[in-house]
C-alpha cells in the first residue's frame, strides 16, 4: 500500500495507512504480510515516532525537480500536424 500525502495531517496519514493494510491483510491478502509506503514532502518528527511502532511501513520524502527546455522550434517538434 502506498500512501501519497501533500498536506494532510500525519495521524491522518497512519489512519488512513493502517485502515488501507488491514483491508488488505483481511479481504484480499488472505492474512498475509502486508507493507505499507508513506511518501510525503516533509515526514514530521510526530509521523517518525508513531511508524516507530507500527511494523511494516516505511517512510519516504519526495523532492520534485524539473528542467525547462525551448519548445518553439518548429524542426523539433516531433513531426505532430495542428
């Protein structure tokens, strides 16, 4: 189970992580180990202390990088027709 969060709170978060896992685990995991992902921008301290103790999720934070490059040159356009 991966959770993607972008504002929401972290016990938000484990709720709505643990509640996903023990459906899983319960309907379609038929009661094996189920891992849960949370990914967000910045994992607060509180959201560290309360995956301390719940086995089985990992945390991750994202960082977004992009580049910008010129798209106005008709030769390199890709050969699309308007």
């Amino acid at each position: 189970m991966f959770e993607l969060k972008r504002a929401r709170s972290p016990d938000h978060a484990m709720g709505q992580l643990t509640r996903y896992m023990g459906w899983v685990r319960q309907t379609i995991g038929k009661d094996r180990e189920v891992n849960g992902v949370i990914v967000a921008k910045e994992i607060s301290e509180s959201l560290r202390y309360a995956v301390s103790v719940v086995p089985n999720i990992s945390l991750f934070e994202y960082e977004v990088e992009f580049q910008l490059k010129p798209a106005n040159d008709v030769a390199r356009g890709g050969g699309e027709t308007a």
